[in-house]
C-alpha cells in the first residue's frame, strides 16, 4: 500500500508560468538594442556639449540645444533602468552554467547600475544650475565635470563585469566563442580607458579609440546575436527542455 504522504506531485504551480530561454535571448537582445539608442542620446549628447575648464562654451552650448539635454537627462534614468534589468535577464540566462559565477557577473553590473543612479544628481544640478542664471555656472560646469569623472570611474566596475560575462558567455558555448572573447578584450579595454582618462592628463584620441574598438564589437554582436539567433544550446542539451519559472 502506497504511503500517500510521500508522493512527489509534479504538477505546475498554477500561478507560474514558463519562460523559455530563447525568448529571454530576445528580451535581453532588445535590453542591449534600447542601451544602443539611448547611449546615443545619453552619453553622446553630454559629451558633445561638456567644454573642459570652458564654462561659457558649456552654457552656451547646452542653452542652444536645451530641448535635446533635458531629454538626455530622461535617458540616463532609463539607462540605469533598463541596466538593471540586463543584470536580472543574464542572470537567469547564465545561471545554470555557473550559478556563483552568474551572480559575480550581475553583482558588478549592478554596481555599475548603483553608483551611475547615484551620479545623476550631479547631472540634474548641472542643468537646474544652467537653467537658473549665468551668475552659477561655475557650479554647474563643477556639478557636470563631477558627473562625467564619476561616470569614467563607474565603467571600471561595468568593464569588470563584462570580462566576466565574456568568460561565462565563451564558457556556456550560447553564442560564438569569438564574442565571448571580444566582451573579455572590451572589459579589459573599459578598465585601462576609465583608469588612463581619470590619471593620465591628455590622454584621449586614438588610445581611446583602440581601446574600445572591442567593446563595440562585442556588444553590438551580442545584440544582434541574441535577437537574430538567441541561444544555441550545446549539443549535449539538445533535446532536454530547459525553462525558467517566472512568478505571476
């Protein structure tokens, strides 16, 4: 006679529902696409109108194109937003290879995520500032100069956690082992670039350019890797279906 007190129901939850990883892929793809656009308004946009030591260059320039820097300012806050949430969906894409590793890996996106939201203080008073009257922007030119060395420092965690997400990526044979090694090369290239730019007095240019030749690369094959072609599992999973339990 069959114990009923140690039956093992395998029935689902009623209140989860199944994820595959192919359509996590995809989400997290269109997560790096929407990065791609907005770091175009975003980072490219401050960069443009930031004058080192100029603070009238940087007033003028920011009062002739005002409309596109407040809208600049909403796309950090969705940056740091939609960072985090590519922390959340590369964890749940990596975990089953390397669950401690996974979590190393969103831990120092994450706190890349933290101290950029931290930062964006800095970025609002800079505006506010410029905004009110010419007599602050001293202030103002102090408040955005702050903001971008403290991005520069920021990247250093960013470039850490993509060295490895490359490993882990190159490790879990997901996508082409030549862009895991391409995310390694730019993490390391992220690092040395926020490192020289916040020590080295005149660094920039072509340096720069070398540098984070590999990010694009890497990120922008990530992206078009994920939303094109999302997971390819290895062999040796074929056939087994794999899935993530998602709360309602």
């Amino acid at each position: 006679m069959t114990d009923p007190t140690m039956s093992i129901s395998t029935t689902p939850h009623p209140t989860a529902r199944e994820v595959s990883p192919q359509h996590l892929a995809r989400i997290t793809g269109g997560l790096y696409l929407l990065l791609v656009v907005l770091g175009m308004l975003g980072p490219l946009t401050l960069e443009s109108m930031l004058v080192a030591g100029d603070t009238a260059a940087t007033a003028e320039n920011i009062a002739e194109s005002r409309t596109r820097f407040d809208l600049s300012l909403i796309a950090w806050v969705v940056i740091v937003a939609v960072d985090v949430a590519v922390s959340i969906t590369l964890y749940l894409l990596l975990a089953p290879v390397s669950r401690a590793h996974s979590a190393v890996t969103a831990a120092f996106r994450l706190l890349y995520s933290a101290a950029l939201a931290a930062l964006l203080s800095y970025l609002f008073v800079g505006g506010r500032l410029l905004a009110e009257s010419g007599e602050r922007d001293a202030e103002a030119l102090f408040a955005l100069e702050t903001f971008s060395a403290g991005f520069l420092a920021a990247l250093i965690f960013f470039g850490i956690h993509l060295v490895f997400l490359g490993a882990l990526f190159y490790q879990s044979r997901y996508i082409p082992r030549v862009l895991g090694v391409l995310l390694v090369i730019a993490g390391v290239g992220y690092v040395i670039d926020s490192l020289a730019s916040l020590l080295v007095d005149g660094y920039g240019g072509i340096l720069t350019a070398v540098l984070l030749a590999p990010a694009v690369l890497g990120e922008v094959g990530l992206t078009v890797w994920l939303l094109a072609k999302g997971l390819t599992l290895p062999s040796r999973t074929r056939g087994l279906r794999a899935e993530v339990q998602v709360d309602r």
